[in-house]
C-alpha cells in the first residue's frame, strides 16, 4: 500500500530525559502520513498539521513530548485517517506507523 504525505515544522525547546541535558531548543520536521488511495487533496490534511503543531511553536514542550517517539505517536492519534508520523531534526528520525 503507497503512502502520501505533508510536512510542517516545529521550533521549540525541550530537556532530554535521560541525558539531563538542560533545555533546549530544536526545529523538527513532521511529516503525517496517510493512505495514497483515494485520491485526496492534502491541503486540508497540512492545514491540521500545522494547526495541533501551532500551540507548541517557540514554547518548551511538556516532558511527556520530550522525545521525537512521542511526539509522533501522540500527533498520529489525532489526525484523522492518518496511518503514521514521522518525525526529524538533524541526525535523528523517528517513526510511528498506525
């Protein structure tokens, strides 16, 4: 089965759980995934992205997003009809598929 995706940005700080670095900040890239048949306009599909996305930009993160996992898993369960997000800043990927 074929994916399709969209992709919107995240800038804000966080402390890293298990190496007691202190806060900081970094800029992720999520990408929501979602079936590629039916044909859909994915327009509506960035726009709520980028919506659940909007309260979190320039702040720091509660300790239950501190890792990319998380915050993965807990965007995919809230974006209807997605099958998955990823999720990436330099380096680093992670990836929850539904």
């Amino acid at each position: 089965m074929g994916r399709i995706g969209v992709s919107a940005q995240l800038t804000a700080s966080h402390r890293d759980l298990i190496m007691s670095e202190g806060l900081h900040e970094h800029t992720w890239t999520f990408w929501a995934w979602f079936p590629a048949k039916p044909f859909r306009d994915l327009r509506s599909q960035r726009q709520a992205l980028i919506t659940i996305l909007e309260p979190y930009q320039g702040k720091e993160l509660p300790a239950e997003m501190w890792a990319g996992e998380d915050m993965a898993e807990m965007f995919a369960k809230v974006l209807c009809n997605c099958i998955g997000v990823s999720v990436e800043r330099p380096g680093f990927r992670a990836e929850i598929m539904l």
